[in-house]
C-alpha cells in the first residue's frame, strides 16, 4: 500500500497559494481517479483507493502545514505503510516556477511541512515530490510569498506540469524511486 500526501494549508484563504501546491496535484490525481476526500479522525482529507493497480491511500492533512506531520505517521501507523511507500509532494522556492525533482530521503530544506514529517515519522527515508515555485522577489519575504496566490500564467504553469508529476509518481509505484528519478529529474 502506497501513502500518497500533498502538503497545504486548509481552508479558502489558502486555496491556489504557492504553499498549497501539494493539495492542488493531490486534487488533479483524485479527479483523475474519480475519488473524493472525505473527513477522517485524523485531522485530514483522505481517500482509499486503487490507481495503477495498487492500494493507495491519498492524504491532505488538515492541521496547517507546520503540523502536517501528525497526520500523516497516524495515517502510516494505522495502514501499517512502510516509509518507503509514503509520498510526499510539497512547493521548493529553491526551483524555478514548474520544475519537479523527485528525491529520496535528505533534510527539510527549510520547509516547515517536510520538518514536521521528519520529526512524527522519525526518519528522513521517505520519498519526496518537489514542485518548484520560485523565489519571491528581494524585498517580499518567503513567508508571505509562499502564502500568496499564483499569477495567472504562473498557474498555467503549474497546471500543465500536473500530468508529469502524476507520470513520476506512477513510475515511483510501479518500478521504484530511482527510474521515477532517472525519468522525470533529467527531463527537467
């Protein structure tokens, strides 16, 4: 069983921001799948579902992204998910608007939601999807441009890069975490 976690921040206020950019491919997959989300005693969206031929469990944890963490070792624990089958997809101011990188392990990078994960899952092995935002311009600080909405053209972007996030994590499922590496990180 596969643990498939977008990280975002709840509610309408942070709805198509920069931070949200996990929720909004984790939407784009569950539309694809013809799932929706429902309420769980987790404090989070969640879904059970079969895509690409395997169990799946899609999580939007709800407790704003500097607790998402909490959710998503309960949701682990419950299914008895190994974290190697957990997924996370998560923004990178560190990349240019629409780039994706998939990675295996490492630290936080500064991202608050990735730290709480480290800390309640009690490892850094676990995958990772990054979705590249952009920095913000000198005089805007990261934690206000992370919490702004995308542009118009810049949700374009975003948009059309949804499909090749969900081929990389087909390819993360099906044949393992370095030919998802090997196929979407070099095609950047």
């Amino acid at each position: 069983m596969y643990l498939i976690v977008g990280l975002g921040n709840p509610g309408l206020q942070y709805a198509d921001t920069r931070h949200n950019v996990g929720f909004m491919l984790l939407d784009y997959l569950a539309h694809g799948s013809k799932v929706s989300f429902a309420e769980s005693k987790w404090k989070a969206l969640i879904t059970k579902t079969v895509i690409w031929n395997e169990s799946v469990v899609l999580l939007r944890p709800e407790t704003f992204m500097n607790g998402s963490g909490t959710a998503v070792a309960a949701v682990a624990h419950y299914y008895k998910i190994s974290t190697d089958n957990i997924i996370v997809i998560h923004d990178d101011l560190d990349m240019p608007l629409g780039r994706i990188k998939i990675v295996s392990g490492g630290g936080a990078g500064g991202h608050k939601g990735v730290r709480s994960c480290i800390e309640h899952l009690g490892t850094r092995d676990f995958p990772r999807v990054k979705i590249g935002i952009g920095r913000p311009a000198p005089l805007i600080p990261p934690e206000k441009y992370v919490l702004a909405r995308f542009g118009a053209d810049e949700h374009e972007i975003i948009t059309q890069k949804m499909a090749a996030v969900v081929d990389g994590i087909k390819i993360m499922v099906k044949q393992g975490i370095s030919a998802a590496m090997n196929a979407v990180n070099q095609n950047q």
